[in-house]
C-alpha cells in the first residue's frame, strides 16, 4: 500500500474514533451535566420503553441494587432538573421492590420518585400505584420513595395481605417495613363494603406481626332482614393491639369488653401470651372491672409430640356483687398430664382443686359450676406385660362438692392376669389335661377418705383371689369348665360412727359352668363363706333401756349356699314377600331366652347358728332377738332362702334389605323386651318376688330411641301403715299386679331444609342421639356461642328439632299419690334467611305445668361476623346475653359481651 493511502486510512480510523467519544460524551453530558439549557431527551412510540441503572452509576445515589425502569407509552428525561417521566403502565422495580403506576416522576437530585394515578374526564381514579415488596403490597393515590431511605409517604393507600386489609389518607413506610397511617382503617373481611372494620387515628402496621393503634375504634355494619343499615361505632378503646399472625408467637392479647348487672363494664382477657419454644407456652391473663372486682389467672401448656402433653392451670378471683353489696373470693388450680412412656405404660392426671367463698350465678365468669357444683379429679397409671395378658393399674379418684366443702378421695391399684396354663407347653396335645388346666389370678387394693361435714372417715381394703379351672368336652355338643375359687378381703376403716373397725372374708366357690346337648347352658355352684370380726355386740335390757355394747373378743361367722341356673334359646322365623315389598324386610325372627335359676341357704339368723342373740324386754313382756355383728364390718347374716327365678327375654329382629352393590343384609333389633320375678319357698310370707318389666327399641336410630320399665307387685299393703302384706291385691279388691314404679324414656331427632327452589328437596339428614337429662341446661353454659348448622347456602334453609320425653313415676309408698316426674324437652332451629337463625331450648314439667330452663337463641352470621343473643324468660336464671364476635383467625379473641340478669321482683 502507498504512504498517502495509509495516512488516509489511519485518518479514518482516528476519526470514526473521536467521533464515538463525542457521542458518548454526548450522551453522558445529556443525562448528568446541571449546566445545560431546559432541554429534553424523549422516546416515544409504539413499543415498551425499557432502561437499567446498575449499581456503580450515580442516577440515584445510595442504593446498591440494580433498578430496572419500563414505561409502555413514552420515557422522557428532563435534563436541566434532573428528572425522569414515565408514561403508560410505568414500573421501576429494584432487588426488593417494585412500583407500578400510570405515570412516575423520578428524581435524581434526591434518589426519590413520585407514582400517580390515572384519572378520567370526570376526575375520577381509574388505576392507583402500586407498591409491593417481599412484606406485601398496596395502592394508594400517590405514592413517594426514597431510595437512599428506602423509606416512602402514601396518600389514602390501600392494601391486601395474607392478615386483612387496610387503608388510609397517608402513611409513611419506614426502612423495616412498617407502615405509619394516619387515619387509618383495618379490617379482615375480604368485601368491598365490609361487615365491620378498625379506625384509629394513629396506627403502625407491622406486617406479618400485629397492628398498633392509637385509639381504636370498632365499626360494624349490620344488616336486618337483607337491610344494610348503617354503620354502628361498637368499641373505642384508648390504646390496643391486634395480631396480624395465626400461628403461635408471642404478644398481648386482645381484650375483650362487656358489661353485666352485678359488675358492670369490665374487661376481661387482659393479658400476655408467651410461646417459649414449639413445645411450652405461658399464658397470663385476667379481668378488671369498673366496680373493683378483678381475677388473674395462668395456663402453661406443654406438648412433646408422641410422648406427653399437658397443661397447669391456677386461677384467683375477687368478685364483688354491685347488687346485693356482697364479696367472694375463690380460687381453683387444674393440672392435666398425658405421658405415654411406651406402648405398654401410660399415665393420665386430671386434677383439679377448688377454694374459697365461691359465688355460682348465671352472671359469674365460670357459670360451668352451675350445673356440676363439683371439681372431679382423677389419674391413672398403667403398666401391662406379655403382650396386655397381665399388668397393673394405679389409679385415684376425688370429688370435691362445691356447695359444702365436702370431699372423697379413692385411691386404688390393682393387678390383672387373663387366664394362664401353668403346666402346658407347645408339645402338649389338646386332650393332654395339662392343656386343659388353667389360672386366673387378680389382686386389688383401695384406700378411701372423706371429709363430711368436718368428720374425717377412713376405710383400707384389699383383695387377692386365684381362681383354678379345668376344660372337659364329654362329647359333641357337652362340655364342662370345674372351678374352684379362693378369693381374700381384708377391710380396715375409722370412723365417727363406729370407731375403728377390723374384719375380713373368705370365699371358696365351687362351680361349673356347661353346655349340654349343645343349646342349654347349665351352671352350678357351692359357696362357702367366712366372715372375720374384732368384736360382737352384746345387747341387755336395762330400767327401760336398750344397752349395747362391743366386746374385744374375736368372733366370726359362715355361711354357704348353692346356686343354679340353666338357660336356652328359641327361634322362631317368618319370611314374608309381602314386608319385603313394603319395607324391604326380609325375615323377621323371635328369639325368646328363659333363664332358669335355684339359690338355696340355710336360715343362718335362726337360734341354732348363734349368729343372733336375745334379752329380755320386760315392757314389753317378750325376748327380743338382734344380730350379734350388726356394727361389724360384715354384718349381713343370711336368712332362709330356696328361691326359684324365672326371666324371659324376647328379641324381636328384622332383616333388612341392604345394598345390592354390596351384597350385605342388616339386622335391626325392633324390640327387646324382658320380664323376670321370683318365688322363695323357705320365706314365712311374701314368697313371690315383685314383677319386673323393661323394654327398649332402637329400630329408628338414632332418630328415634324408646326404653321403659316398671315394677308391679303381687301384693297387697296395710292400710295404716303401707307395708306389704301376705295377701295378693287380686284378693284385696285390686288387680292382679299393684304398680310400684316405672319410667319411659323416648326422643325423637329429625331435620330437613326448607325453601330449596331450583336445586330440589334436601334430603332428609338425621341427627346425634338425644343428649342426658341435663343435656339442655349444660349447653347454655358450655356452648354460649357455639355455631349449630349455620347457613352455608341462602336457597337451603335448614330446621331441626329434637323431642325428649322422660317419664318416672314412683308409688313406692301406696298410701301417698305416685311420686311422678314429667320433663319433656325440646331444642328446636331454623333458618330464617341465609344469615339468621332462631333457635329454642326449653324443658316442660308436665306434672307441675312449669318451664324448665327455656332459652332463645338469635344467630346471626354475616360472614366476616358474628353475633348471638341469648335469652332466658323465666326461672331461677331469668337472664339476657348478648354477644359479637370476629370470625377471621386473627380475631376470634376479639368479643364484646353483655350479660344481665332480669328482675321479677317487682
């Protein structure tokens, strides 16, 4: 190549070179240089505008993180002030946040932005900016970062998170996250309009954690009758924390507020929560109210998964009555313990303790007591060998009556062994008698204490006894099992009464138990009985007076008796196409099952035996016999028995058709029905034992149960004095049988749904058994607020009812009317939209025509809320409850409750 074209060559490249450096000068000089003239730099178009400022570039001074800018309709930089806009769905996102809005204002000269909104021709917002980082995320009207700071200002921001949502006029969000609102609102109902909400003037939002606010008040907005009324302020406090978690963390509680007649306003579960770890956690709260009364109170809880759990709990209270200017004091601590340390060892605590001058009405704190008017206590331990054939038990038993201080402690441990086959091993042959030799062995001990009435009571017993058993089969269809018992009591007991008493008894029954002819169960016995004592009473007649008084000699008594009893079982079938067409029962069956029995004694009381001694009344010109061990530990002496018993039990069964698809039939029991009485030959009078009757059906459950039962006697009775006499009614001028007493039990549960339109009748659902006697009366305490089948569609409106009727009639005594109690409850829902429901809970004395305990409940559930009112018309707990409540995890704790008690007095 020639020099000039050389030198041209390099000239080229030096100028393509400058050239470059003076548009990146250019632009360099464009973007940072203050000193230039209001000129602008703008991209416009069609496309998504896109930029990155990386972290050594001086743009936004103090962060460190890449940010990325886009903007959809135009990007322009204004040069002289340092500015950047962004137009059309504009965002700026960092390593840890992101803005998005309509239109954002960057400003280098102080590291901060500005988002704003979209508005339409009529002022109104149509998009609001968008803030979100790794703690959540909201919109507001404006929006104000500051990079350096990282820390913004927002104008009526509103936000949803995993806790609620919230908004307000303005709120500054700091570094950490926290937001500070001012005027602000909170609420975990996820509507447009919701149910209820938070109001505070000064509030801090710390995410994932909890609300702090400065006052607080509660709003709701109820709706009557799908009338949205407006909104109504329920609460204001000066000061309140709200959690924003649902699982276990440390923190306040939340309060909550109330008002009754004897206390008036008060606040109750004030307090501190303390999770130590994921296995314990404290809890320490109380309640305060306006006229002085106050409790505190603890709950430690404890839980390692697979091997224990449990929890302690104490509690004092001051309850000061405004009504009757009365003061109680009472105290109560509860200890729960689970452990099972293997398979085979377990141990169960539940005790609980209670003290001072307690005060039980329908307005005090724990109205439990009410009903049970008793702490129980109770625990356990047990431990069982080869595989649970053998092992022991620890166990105590305690009951303190609430009402006078009276208390019963049980504390027994016994030892348990299924039958064992001492001289058998594998190679025996079933028909080797070694095979067919067995032991059953237990042994038991029990220590009771009580204290009645101030008077301490003590009473020791212990128990072992081996039974020894040997297996015959005689042939097909006759076999036999020989025992021979020894079984040893020993009692120890101190009372007021009778002072310090000793004794023990031994027993030694001989019996066999067999099956002949393959359908007759026939079982015999011998019992041999002794009876140990520290002393007899001796009884004289002196200057018309009876003097008893017991020796220290020791004495003891026998008896023996022989026991039989034969029973069977008849059947009898009926197949029928007719019922099987009607009802779908296949076969209908009849069992009857008499039972045959014999027990024999002698006339121990009789003169021979010595059991009994005499003196001589001389007022009344006659000896008088008396049992000789009647303050003895064991004083029954038999007297002449040769009774034969007769029972009958019928099962009346039905067949029913089952699923075709899985081939299987039921078998329903339609009745039982059972009858048994007695006749003792060796009696002087009254040989034949009174006529008892029972019956039951469960055909229908569990929506309709029957039982009933009835004693009749053959007997008629003195006129003077009532006692039964050795003469039979029908001879009186009565009927054949003589009522004695009786009862009939019977509850029917059903429920079903009205009104529901296109999708079709429900299908009918069939609810729990009937609850105890005392069911209707424990709900209103233990279920003041519990939900029962609230509405989960608006179409389906459902309905249940229960009917129980308890009937118990007692004409023991026959020269007084019959003693009869007549309770009919009735528990009774329906819906009367998708969001009320009405409820009634009331017992009926049929007898006497009175209410029982009737209660009306108002349920109203509006989704994000709730809302009960209790009330009782009449009777002794004449009173009126009222509650609402927050249903969103966060917030169930939070509950304003209104308690009072309605005066009849006037």
């Amino acid at each position: 190549m020639k020099p000039t074209a050389m030198v041209i060559m390099h000239l080229y490249r030096l100028s393509r070179h400058i050239l470059v450096g003076i548009i990146v000068l250019s632009v360099l000089f464009v973007s940072f240089s203050p000193c230039l003239a209001e000129d602008e730099l703008s991209f416009h178009g069609a496309t998504e505008s896109r930029g990155t400022v990386s972290a050594d570039s001086s743009l936004v001074s103090g962060t460190q993180s890449t940010i990325v800018f886009s903007a959809r309709d135009s990007l322009r930089y204004a040069i002289s002030l340092r500015t950047m806009d962004l137009w059309g769905k504009a965002s700026i996102a960092s390593d840890n946040m992101s803005i998005d809005a309509p239109w954002i204002v960057v400003d280098y000269s102080t590291s901060s932005l500005n988002a704003y909104p979209s508005k339409d021709d009529k002022g109104d917002l149509v998009e609001k900016p968008v803030f979100a980082d790794k703690k959540g995320s909201f919109e507001a009207e404006e929006i104000t970062y500051n990079f350096s700071t990282r820390e913004g200002l927002t104008e009526n921001i509103s936000s949803e998170t995993d806790e609620g949502y919230y908004s307000g006029e303005e709120v500054t969000r700091l570094e950490n996250g926290e937001l500070l609102v001012k005027n602000g609102f909170f609420t975990t109902c996820p509507k447009d309009d919701p149910d209820f909400w938070f109001y505070s003037r000064d509030m801090r939002i710390i995410p994932n954690d909890r609300i702090v606010a400065r006052p607080l008040i509660m709003y709701i907005h109820p709706v009557l009758f799908s009338q949205q009324l407006p909104p109504i302020p329920l609460l204001a406090l000066p000061y309140m924390v709200i959690p924003l978690r649902t699982d276990r963390s440390s923190g306040f509680l939340i309060p909550r507020a109330g008002n009754d007649d004897d206390r008036g306003f008060y606040l109750s579960n004030l307090g501190y929560f303390w999770a130590f770890n994921d296995y314990t956690d404290l809890r320490l709260e109380g309640d305060l109210a306006l006229n002085g009364s106050w409790r505190i109170g603890e709950r430690f809880r404890y839980n390692k998964r697979y091997l224990y759990h449990g929890t302690l709990e104490a509690e004092f209270e001051r309850y000061l009555n405004d009504s009757d200017e009365s003061k109680y004091d009472n105290w109560f601590v509860n200890l729960e313990h689970h452990q099972e340390f293997d398979p085979t060892a377990r141990l169960d605590l539940d005790l609980e303790y209670q003290g001072g001058n307690r005060y039980y009405d329908v307005n005090s704190i724990d109205s439990e007591n009410i009903i049970t008017e008793q702490a129980s206590s109770y625990a356990s331990f047990s431990k069982t060998y080869n595989e649970g054939r053998q092992g022991f038990t620890l166990s105590y038993q305690g009951v303190q009556d609430l009402t006078s201080d009276d208390v019963t402690q049980t504390l027994s441990a016994a030892y348990f062994q299924s039958r064992v086959y001492p001289f058998s091993s594998g190679s025996n042959s079933p028909d080797d008698w070694r095979s067919r030799f067995s032991l059953i062995p237990r042994a038991d001990a029990t220590i009771y204490s009580a204290v009645i009435d101030e008077d301490d009571y003590w009473n020791y017993r212990g128990d072992v006894g081996l039974e020894m058993a040997y297996l015959q089969d005689f042939s097909e269809g006759f076999s036999a099992r020989f025992t021979q018992g020894i079984h040893f009591q020993g009692q120890f007991d101190d009372s007021p009464l009778y002072g310090i008493r000793r004794g023990a008894k031994l027993e030694l029954p001989l019996g066999v138990q067999s099956r002949l002819f393959r359908y007759l169960n026939l079982n015999a016995s011998i019992l041999f009985n002794n009876y140990y004592q520290d002393g007899v009473v001796t009884a004289t007649y002196d200057d018309g007076d009876v003097v008893t008084s017991t020796t220290d000699e020791r004495s003891h008594f026998s008896s023996y008796g022989v026991e039989l009893e034969a029973e069977t079982r008849l059947y009898g079938t009926l197949y029928s196409g007719l019922l099987r067409d009607l009802a779908g029962i296949k076969a209908l069956r009849h069992t009857l099952i008499p039972t045959l029995s014999f027990t024999w004694n002698p006339d121990f009381t009789s003169d021979d035996f010595g059991y009994y001694g005499r003196y001589y009344d001389e007022s009344e010109g006659a000896y008088v016999r008396y049992n000789r061990f009647m303050d003895a530990l064991y004083s029954e002496v038999p007297g002449p028995n040769c009774t034969v018993g007769l029972g009958l039990q019928n099962l009346f069964q039905a067949k029913m058709a089952g699923d075709p698809k899985k081939s299987s039939d039921r078998v329903v029991q339609l009745l039982s029905f059972d009858a048994s009485t007695a006749y003792n030959f060796a009696a002087d009078s009254l040989k034949l034992a009174p006529l008892v009757l029972s019956a039951s059906s469960n055909a229908l459950s569990p929506n309709l149960l029957f039982s009933a039962g009835a004693v009749y006697d053959f007997y008629s009775y003195d006129a003077v004095s009532g006692d039964r006499i050795n003469t039979f009614y029908a001879d009186d001028g009565g009927g054949l049988l003589r009522f004695v007493k009786g009862f009939m039990n019977m509850s029917l549960n059903v429920n079903g749904y009205f009104r529901s339109g296109n999708q079709g009748s429900a299908p009918t659902e069939i609810l729990n058994a009937v609850e105890g006697d005392n069911a209707l009366a424990t709900s209103v305490y233990k279920e003041r607020f519990r939900k029962k089948s609230h509405l989960q569609e608006a179409y389906r409106l459902p309905w249940q009812l229960r009917l129980s009727l308890y009937l118990n009639s007692d004409h023991e005594n026959p020269l007084e009317p019959a003693d009869t109690d007549a309770l009919l409850n009735t528990s009774a829902r329906i819906g009367l939209s998708n969001i009320w429901q009405l409820g009634v809970n009331t017992g009926y004395d049929i007898e006497n025509g009175d209410f029982v305990f009737p209660q009306i409940n108002l349920y109203g559930d509006f989704n994000c809320w709730e809302m009960g009112f209790e009330w009782i018309p009449s009777g002794e707990y004449q009173s009126y409850f009222f509650q609402i409540g927050i249903k969103s995890p966060q917030l169930k704790d939070l509950r304003f409750r209104q308690r009072g008690r309605i005066d009849t007095s006037s």
